[in-house]
C-alpha cells in the first residue's frame, strides 16, 4: 500500500545529525595550489584525490585559489569538497609548496618543495628549519642542495610523476594550430608539415629559449621541413611579445602553440611530436620532460640538476659550463635572486646541436632509448606511485592517541 499524503498532515521531523566524534580517523592538513593549471597545482590535485581515498583531506584556504589561469569548473568543485572536512586537531600538516606559509596547526609540520638552483636562499632555508618539522623533495639531487645549503630539519625524498593512463603513446595524433613567428609568412596560423623539436614553458630566462634559438638556428638554419615548437601555453601575451622579438630575424622554421590545453589534448600534442627538447637552467622535477618521455617520445636535456636522476641514461645530455647568477632572476622570484644556475656556452650550444641531429637522423638507438624511457615512466613516476609513499608517511606522522 502506497503512503498518501493529506493536505495539512504534519511532516515527519527528521532528527539533526549527530556531531562528529572527537577523532575523525586518519588524516592530514593539506597547503599549497589547487586550482591553477602550474606543476605544483597539477601535483597537489593528482596526488591528494589520491590520498583521500585513504585519509581525510583538510585543504587549507591559502590566498593561492586566484591565480590568472585557472582550472576548469569540473575541476575546481572537485577540489571544493575537501575545503571543510573535519580533522583530527593534531592531524599532520603537508605544504606542498613553498615554506612561507607560516603553520599554526598543532600537528607535525611537513614542507614538500623543491628549488632549481645549485644553492637554496638564505631564506627559504631559515623558514624550513623555523617553521617545519620535515623537508620532502622531489629528487635526491635537490635534498642534498638543501641540505648542503643549511637545512637542519629531516629530509626525504617523495617523487612526483605522471599519468600514464592520460601520457600515452597516441597513433595517429595530430598538431592543432600554432603561430609561425620566424622567416616567411610569420604571424600565420598552420599545422607545421616535417620533424617537429617541442618545448613546453613559460617564456622566462630559465627554461632557456635563447639557448635552444641558437642551437636550432645552428643546426637547422634555412630548413623549412625541421620545425621548433615552444608550447608556451597559459603564457600571458606580454610575456609572448617578448618572446616574439628574442626569435625576429631567425632564419629557421620557429613556431608557439598558445592558449589553453586539457591534460588529454597536451598528450596528443607531445605525442604529435617527433622530439621533446629542453634547455633548462635549472629543474626540481621538470614535469613536461616526463609527460613527453611517457607519450613515447625522445627526449633531450642539459647535464645539469635533476636531470640526470629522472631520466638516467635513456635521454640525450647535452654538457653544461659550470653555474652562474642572473641578474633577471629576481624579477622572476626573490628566492632566485643571487642563487647560481647552469651555464651554457658554446659546448653546450654544440652539444645540444649534435643531439637535435643525432635524434633527427633516427635508427635503433633512438628507438631503445625512448622505449625504455617510455616504460620507465609508466612503471616508476607516477603519481600512484607518488600518492602511495605519501600515504606511507603520513600514517606514519598521525598523532598519538
């Protein structure tokens, strides 16, 4: 028999929840960006949707929701959910980022953070050791430059990665448009026909266009059918203009890729590709390298930072000439200002040109090495891999009851 309702019955009360007992279970305090489309935003929401399925997530509202490139609204509302979960009060605290925000929560204190630099500021360091109560990075290269730079605090290594069920090797994929901005009919908008050299950053001193313009104008100069491409995408349009007069007057094929790309059309467009190429002063992890390496694509690096670590001997190194300060590093972080970088100089400029050559002629070597590289990336950096020695530690630093 069906319930019928009669007009001026009284609804059933539903009883008010009951509150949440003084222990919520394992969980952790979670800083840092989540809602922007850099590195550090894609590994905080790779790795703790991750780790919620295991521990109660608390994210922190940390003044970093408003950068200028956002995520998706899909996206973002996934990440909303976590912002009022109820803790332990001594649940452990993990800033993913930088260590200047300045934690008042009652548990242990963890900063998981990397810098590019041969040397770690004076004052980053003294905000890790004043304020955390461990140090997490990416690389064993970047512990020990935190390390030899002063920090005190422990310290482990916890890699990122990359999703290998997104970074695939992926037949048949083709380049969306890009913008010429060398030699002739510079400025039109086309589908680059030939071997295509990809670079993915933002256009500042150094993820090392000036290096990679030389060495390309080096090896390629006059050749329409061997293409650059600097995906310079969520780039600002000052920050192309710029870019636009450091490459006038090249006489080689240069193109950007701008705009805004998904996690699924970035794969298409590194597996599009014949070549992942970078010239970086300097890299905590270098995120792109990897998703490139995982699409099956060869890669080549500088001899410099974490590079040797990531990718071990399944890319092409070209040398680096000791380190040097840049007096526009400042502009880009006060931590950078006075912290030496790589150095490139005409060996590492000709180096990186009999690597682009090397790579461009193909056979077997090239073949073995990115296939392994390939399989490296799917089997070890992941971010299943990542969420899981998160998940290790931070049930590890629970409080004691």
């Amino acid at each position: 028999m069906g319930f019928k309702f009669t007009k001026g019955q009284p609804r059933e009360e539903r009883p008010e929840p009951a509150p949440e007992p003084p222990f919520y279970g394992p969980s952790v305090v979670w800083s840092g960006h989540f809602t922007d489309y850099s590195g550090y935003g894609k590994a905080n929401r790779e790795i703790m949707f991750r780790v919620a399925n295991v521990l109660k997530v608390n994210l922190l509202t940390t003044g970093l929701e408003g950068g200028l490139i956002q995520v998706d609204p899909y996206t973002r509302r996934r990440v909303e959910v976590y912002r009022n979960t109820r803790v332990h009060e001594k649940a452990p605290l993990l800033r993913f980022f930088g260590p200047d925000y300045m934690p008042k929560e009652r548990g242990r204190k963890i900063v998981w953070t990397m810098m590019e630099t041969y040397k770690a500021h004076h004052s980053l360091v003294a905000m890790i050791n004043q304020s955390y109560d461990e140090l997490w990075t990416p690389t064993e290269w970047n512990r020990q430059v935190f390390i030899e730079s002063g920090v005190r605090v422990p310290s482990r290594v916890v890699p990122l990665g990359v999703n290998p069920a997104i970074y695939r090797s992926i037949k048949g994929a083709t380049l969306p448009l890009c913008r010429k901005i060398t030699m002739d009919r510079a400025g039109e908008m086309a589908v680059p026909s030939g071997f295509v050299f990809l670079s993915v950053g933002l256009p500042s001193f150094r993820k090392g266009f000036d290096v990679l313009a030389e060495a390309f104008g080096k090896a390629f100069s006059g050749r329409d059918d061997v293409h650059l491409i600097l995906a310079i995408t969520h780039s600002l349009p000052e920050w192309n203009r710029e870019l636009y007069r450091q490459f006038m007057g090249k006489n080689v094929s240069v193109w950007t890729l701008e705009g805004q790309y998904n996690e699924h059309e970035m794969a298409r467009i590194y597996s599009a590709s014949n070549c992942y190429v970078s010239a970086s002063r300097g890299e905590g992890w270098n995120l792109p390298v990897c998703e490139a390496a995982a699409c099956g694509v060869p890669v080549i690096v500088p001899n410099n930072t974490s590079h040797p670590e990531v990718v071990e001997r399944d890319a092409w190194m070209f040398p680096t000439e000791g380190a040097a300060i840049y007096p526009e590093a400042k502009a880009v972080s006060a931590w950078y200002e006075g912290m030496p970088f790589a150095a490139f100089g005409k060996k590492s400029v000709d180096g990186l040109v009999e690597a682009m050559e090397l790579v461009l002629e193909g056979g077997v070597e090239v073949e073995m090495r990115r296939n392994s590289l390939r399989y490296t990336m799917g089997k070890r950096w992941t971010w299943d891999s990542a969420a899981d020695a998160v998940i290790e530690r931070l049930l590890e630093a629970q409080p004691t009851l």
